[in-house]
C-alpha cells in the first residue's frame, strides 16, 4: 500500500460533498464576512497588525455574548427564574475566563513591534467599545458622561442608553430577595437606576443573615457567591489588560487620549457587589 494513502483518512460515503443547494459551515457562519473583517492599515502591512485587529475583534464578539448573557440572566431574576439565570451567570464565567486568558496572546506582541504600526490607529482605542460600557452598565458600574463617547453612533448609543436606564442584574438581584422575604431597603429598591451604586450598609446584615445560615438561605447565598465570582472574574481581566498595556507602551498615553496605564490602574478600585465582600468580615471565625 502506498505509505501516502496509509495516511489518508477515507471520506465516508454518507459525508455531505455536494453544498450547491444545501447550507454549509462557512455558509451558516458567514465566514466570508467574518474573514474579510480583518483589513490591516499600515503600510507596507505590518505582519503583527493582523495580531492586533484578531485580539480586539474576537473579544468583541466574546462580549456580544457576555451582554447577551448578563441581560438574560437579569430578565431572568425579574420573573424570579432563579435557576436559569444561574445557568447564564456560570457561562458568562467560563468566557470571562477566556478572554483573560486571550491577554497572553497579546502580550506577543513587543514595545518595537506595535510601535512599528500603532501610529495608523489614529484614535482608535478599546477605551471606545460601547459593548465593554453596556457590560459595566449591566453590572451595575454606570457613569452617564461616557455617552458621549458614542454620540457619533447612533446604535451603540441606543445600546447604551437602554442599559444605563434599566435595573443592573444587581438591582434585579435585590427586587428578587426582597420578592422572597428579604428586608431589602425601600429606598434601595427605588433608587435611581441611572446612577452608579454605592456601598450600602444597610445591606450588610441582610447578607450576613444568608451567610450565617447557608442550608437555609442556601439558594440566595449561592447567588451572592456567583456573583461574587462575576466581580473576581472582571477584576483578573482588568488586572491582566493593565500589565498587557504596561508590557507593550509602558506609561505612554492610549491612542484614545486617556492616561493608559495609570487609567487602567484606577478601574482596579471600582466595584459592583461591594457589600458582598462587606459582609465577609462580619462572619465570625
């Protein structure tokens, strides 16, 4: 037997061949649109360009999932359908998990190697994903003045408007418990939902009351530490995209005119559950 068709796997005879009228892989992905989305600037082109424009674009799409996701799970919470919001949480870990991970591979990219073409990128910056900002909005870290940011686009601006209006998966979080018995302030209940929270002390003792006993509270105190794991999550991408910048421009401005890595540093300090982590202290032991 020829030592080439010994390694040859055969095509089995019920393999679909013929796509001229059936729907195929590349059909149903898209992926001539998908593939063409990839257009380098730089010229002559840049070959880590291609690195960049990869990165950025398929963590996009990660977080066109992540939204996705987040606003089920919220909507979720609303019809007190704990179970399968959950289930969309646990997912939205798992990509969190990927795109922190994806941090490595751009951190290939060295100092003389972006510097060779991060002149075409103008001011072009990741400070500008309106999706990232819908993320934030969701999870409660709103800030009504990175509107206008987006006020050239009049789609993302509508994505933004209405997550920056509705409840944040927290806010729906404490509704449910209250639903549920809870003593939930009324004044935090309805808050305004615009405007970013902030620590709540009058919430500490509700939580240390799950936290003291969990085989009773068993299912608020498992949603509070999957939350919990969404806020830890956020803060290791966080943490990893400031030592990404620092690696590649050290303290050099971001093309989108904000300070760069001093910028990145200061978004460690913001948070979404801080009385989650609150009542740790108070649990005795």
């Amino acid at each position: 037997m020829d030592g080439v068709e010994a390694n040859t796997r055969t095509i089995e005879a019920s393999v679909v061949t013929d796509f001229s009228d059936r729907m195929s892989y590349g059909g149903y992905l898209d992926l001539p649109t998908l593939l063409s989305a990839q257009r380098p600037i730089s010229r002559p082109e840049h070959h880590d360009e291609l690195l960049f424009i990869i990165q950025h674009q398929t963590t996009e799409l990660w977080l066109k999932l992540v939204l996705h996701e987040l606003e089920t799970a919220r909507d979720l919470l609303r019809a007190d359908e704990l179970a399968p919001a959950l289930k969309c949480i646990a997912r939205v870990k798992h990509i969190q998990k990927t795109l922190t991970e994806q941090w490595s591979v751009l951190a290939t990219l060295t100092p003389t190697e972006y510097a060779q073409f991060r002149g075409v990128l103008g001011n072009a910056s990741g400070f500008q994903s309106y999706q990232y900002r819908a993320v934030e909005f969701v999870l409660g870290n709103k800030n009504a003045k990175m509107m206008q940011v987006f006020e050239s686009d009049a789609a993302a601006s509508a994505i933004l408007r209405h997550a920056l209006e509705s409840p944040s998966l927290y806010d729906e979080f404490l509704r449910l418990l209250d639903r549920a018995g809870y003593p939930i302030p009324a004044e935090i209940l309805e808050r305004d939902v615009t405007q970013a929270w902030t620590f709540s002390p009058e919430l500490v003792p509700v939580f240390a009351s799950i936290y003291a006993d969990t085989s009773e509270h068993w299912a608020a105190y498992e949603t509070c530490e999957e939350l919990v794991d969404l806020e830890d999550n956020f803060q290791l991408w966080r943490f990893r995209h400031l030592k990404t910048v620092e690696r590649i421009i050290g303290s050099k401005t971001g093309t989108g005119g904000s300070s760069g890595a001093s910028f990145l540093r200061r978004a460690l300090d913001l948070t979404f559950f801080p009385e989650l982590y609150a009542v740790r202290t108070e649990i005795p032991g």
